[in-house]
C-alpha cells in the first residue's frame, strides 16, 4: 500500500483532502501536518510515498519543502495543492508529479489518485536514487572512488559541482542536485543554493547578516554561507 503525508495548515482543507484520499484511492495517509518544518523533521526519519504539499504553510513554505524533499536519496512524488494558478510553473521546475487548484474539485482528485496508483503499479514509487556509499570524483585525469563520509562540503560550479575532501578539492561531473540526490539525506544538507555541507563536519556557526550563519568547517579554510531560505530547516537540524 502506497503511503502519504499531508502537509496543510487549513483543518478543513487537510480533512478534505485526506477524506477524497481516502474514498477513491488505496493510498494510506500516515501523518498530517500543518507546518513544513514538522513535516520536514518527520521526513528525516520515515520514508513515504507521496507527499501532498499546501504551498502557503508556516515556517517553511511548500516550495521550499519540496525542493528540500527533492534532494532526498529516496524522494516521494510531490503533489502541490494551491489557490494560485500562477505557482503551477514552479511546480513543475521541482519535477512535481502534479498539481492541485483549491477549492479541490472531487473528480480532479480522483483522476490524480488514479494516476498515482497506476503510476505506482508500473514503477514502485520508491525504486529511485540509491544512497550511495562511496562517489566517483576526479582530479588531474584521474578518478579517485571517494567515501561519501570523507566529503567536507560542495560548491556549484556551472555544470560541475567541486567537491571538497580532506584529500583535496575534485569534480563531481554534474549539478548540486545530482550530487545531493546521491548522498545519504541524513548526513548532508542543502544550506544554500551553491553549497551543500556534510553536517557532520561543522564545527562553528557563525552568526552573519540578515539573521542567516557561516559555517566554519573541519579541515577547511573557507567558510559555507547558510543561505535565508534554508536557516530554519538548518536550526532545527542542529538544534539552535
């Protein structure tokens, strides 16, 4: 059985929707949320199938959470539910599986759930990017198989991601996203746009302009910026 979150402050609006999940669908909604970075640390620790997404939610918005979602080595199909007609194109940059207008239309629903379980029936949801225990990095012509706990942190550089080791700085042949969606969730973090940080390594957080931090690293001499869209994700996985 397919199993989902909602993920959407309006009481009635989240009892609606898990009502239609309920009536015209095999799908089994396991938890329900009102705010994103509850939905966010639930998601650290438990593995779902489909994730419905309130765009407008407090403490991290839908967008957001679901670029967050993304980037997990096990990514649910994202499902965003919203009033704007306008943040359906941002919604299919995430590579959403669909979408939903409020107020919800009872046979759009339907149709969306019977996608999503045929869906389901020819690819397991599931079966996607495997956690990787060690990355293929390369330097000076040379391939050198990284251990993924050896990893600092990784900066975007165009096409190419440089990934900082305690061996030195190497290329990863594709964007920070690819990069992340190889590495275990548990132990990396998106904290920028550019940057991506093995969170095992920070050791001193530094306040800095706008409410935001830099990172000082184990090793390395550069500092990683924690970028204003990610800061409350990032204090509460380190529990500031």
């Amino acid at each position: 059985m397919l199993k989902a979150i909602i993920v959407e402050d309006e009481y009635l609006a989240r009892e609606e929707l898990n009502y239609l999940i309920h009536t015209y669908s095999d799908i089994e909604v396991i938890a329900t949320f009102s705010d994103g970075l509850e939905a966010f640390k639930y998601l650290q620790s438990h593995t779902i199938d489909i994730a419905f997404l309130d765009i407008n939610i407090p403490s991290i918005d839908g967008m957001l959470l679901g670029r967050n979602i993304h980037q997990f080595a096990h990514p649910p199909l994202i499902v965003f539910t919203t009033a704007y007609k306008e943040y359906a194109v941002d919604a299919f940059d995430l590579e959403a599986f669909d979408y939903l207008l409020k107020p919800l239309d009872e046979q759009r629903v339907q149709r969306l759930l019977t996608k999503i379980e045929a869906y389901a029936t020819e690819r397991p949801v599931n079966e996607s990017k495997s956690q990787a225990s060690t990355i293929n990095l390369s330097r000076d012509n040379r391939i050198r198989v990284t251990p993924v706990e050896e990893i600092i942190y990784a900066e975007a550089s165009e096409k190419v991601t440089e990934v900082h080791t305690a061996q030195g700085v190497y290329i990863a042949p594709y964007t920070i996203s690819e990069l992340m969606s190889k590495l275990p969730s548990q132990q990396f973090f998106r904290c920028h746009r550019s940057y991506c940080v093995n969170l095992s390594r920070i050791e001193e957080i530094i306040p800095w302009m706008n409410s935001t931090y830099l990172l000082n690293l184990h090793d390395e001499n550069d500092q990683v910026p924690v970028s204003r869209g990610n800061i409350k994700a990032f204090r509460e996985l380190m529990h500031l």
